[in-house]
C-alpha cells in the first residue's frame, strides 16, 4: 500500500499548507497568484492580459513585476529545481495572458550569461521554454548563445544597445532545412524589451519568419 495516497498533497508553491483539491498549490498560494496576474500596470491601468503600453515586438506577458509576490515567485523559480512548478506557472501564465502555445512550431528563450548561471544553477527562460514545450507538445529548440558583452551598468545608453546586440549569436551547431513559420520566444522579466528585442531580431528571417515574444513578468514602473 502506497502511503502517499492516504498522505494530504503538501503545496508545491510553499512546501508547508496542504494543496487545494484541484490545484498542487494551497489556497494561500493559489489566492497570492491570483492577486498577481490581476493587478493592473502603474502606467495605463490596466490588468496585464490588457495592458496596452507600446512594447518592441508582439510581446505577451502574465504578470508585473515588482511586487514582493512577484519577486518571491520569480526568486523561487530561479532556486527551485522541482519542474513541476515551473509547469504550473507556465501554464496559469499561458492561460492568463490568452497565449495559444499550439499555434507555435518551436519554443525558444534567451539565455542567461555564464555569471548568472553560475551563480543560480539554473536558467530560468530554459526550464520556462521546456516547461512550455512539455505542457503543450512543442518542440523547444535551444539556437542563441550568448557571447561575451561588457557589464552592462557601467555603459551609456547607447552603448548598452550596441553590446546587447553584440551579446547573442545564433549557435554555429544550429541547422534547420527552412525556418520556422512561427516561434515563441521565452524569457522570465521583460524590463525595457531590449534583450528580447535584440534575440527577436536575431530569429527572424534565419530561424523563424515571426516572432512572438512570451515573458512571466514585465516591470511595473510608471513613465
Ligand atoms: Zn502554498
Ligand atoms: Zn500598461
């Protein structure tokens, strides 16, 4: 007899409340995400599914950032390895947002620098794009690499959007037989749209004809 069905499921989210029926995160949690994905951007007023600020690209998101509830979910998705929550949350952000997955031939996602790897032990936009690809049977491709690039805090302006762009290269190793008709393009927070914007650039035309742009989270900052 296994134990663990007569065992309450603990929370996935916080590993202390025991879940909700239907859900693997407990009504705390559940209540926590809710609040997020309905709180409305500082700039325009509007919840994020609706949120019509000008962003480069066609860019989707499920929630702000910068709340203590966002900035804990985000830290836990950088620490945590259990995949399962990044499943969850791939999949309350994809349904949050209106995003049709199936609509996609690949996944793809920005990658974290080495410094940041190293520090986290985990690329948070590469389990988001496999989380995505496994809950809805796309494939995820693994084509940008990124390449040296100065600190970008100690540039100009301008000087960060030319090392962005000098930042990521399409991997040398990836060959396709004709581009893609349409890819997702993942990252965790879009700030100011420039990273993804460069990555976006970087994909369409030799790996993907469009581009859509999908992070959890953008900052929350008025003009
Ligand atoms: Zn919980
Ligand atoms: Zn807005």
């Amino acid at each position: 007899m296994k134990l663990n069905h007569l065992l309450p499921i603990t929370c996935i989210i916080c590993r202390y409340n025991v879940a909700h029926k239907e859900f693997p995160v407990c009504a705390d949690c559940l209540h926590h995400l809710q609040t997020l994905l309905t709180t409305e951007c500082r700039t325009c007023g509007r919840v994020p599914s609706a949120c019509t600020c000008p962003r480069s690209d066609n860019h989707r998101f499920a929630f702000f950032y910068g709340s203590p509830v966002s900035q804990g979910l985000i830290y836990l998705l950088k620490t945590d390895t259990d995949k399962r929550v990044m499943e969850f949350v791939a999949r309350l952000a994809v349904n949050a947002c209106g995003l049709k997955p199936e609509a996609f031939d690949a996944v793809a996602y920005v990658p974290r620098s080495k410094k940041n790897l190293y520090f986290h032990g985990v690329d948070q936009a590469r389990e988001l794009a496999k989380a995505i690809s496994a809950v809805y049977g796309i494939p995820a491709i693994d084509c940008i690499r990124r390449v040296g690039g100065k600190e970008q805090k100690l540039l100009s302006r301008d000087e960060r959007m030319k090392n962005m762009k000098s930042s990521f290269v399409i991997k040398e190793d990836f060959h396709i037989e004709k581009p893609y008709k349409k890819i997702l393009l993942v990252d965790d927070v879009y700030t100011t749209g420039a990273t993804t914007k460069t990555c976006a650039s970087l994909l369409r035309g030799r790996v993907s004809d469009s581009v859509v742009v999908f992070t959890l989270a953008k900052t929350n900052f008025l003009k």
